[in-house]
C-alpha cells in the first residue's frame, strides 16, 4: 500500500465515522478496577 493510499484510507475511515464507532464500543462500558460493584461490565468489556 502505498503512502498516498494509507492516508486516503486513514481520512476515510475517520470520515465516515467508523473512528468513533470504533471507539464507542471500546468506551460503552462502565468500568473501574477498584469498583467491585461493576464485576460484570469488567467481564464483559475484557471478553467482547
């Protein structure tokens, strides 16, 4: 792939909104390591 194309690419796939797809599903899950009330979203984040 060349220079030209992985930047057409990357512009594409933030412009379309495939980034913030992306990072909506990284980020949808409550959590926090010293919270034990959120065991199961913990789980469910690290196995999705």
């Amino acid at each position: 792939m060349s220079r030209e194309s992985a930047i057409t690419r990357a512009e594409h796939f933030f412009d379309n909104g495939s980034l913030f797809e992306l990072l909506a599903g990284r980020i949808a899950h409550p959590t926090g390591s010293q919270n034990k009330d959120v065991k199961i979203e913990m789980r469910t984040y690290l196995t999705e």
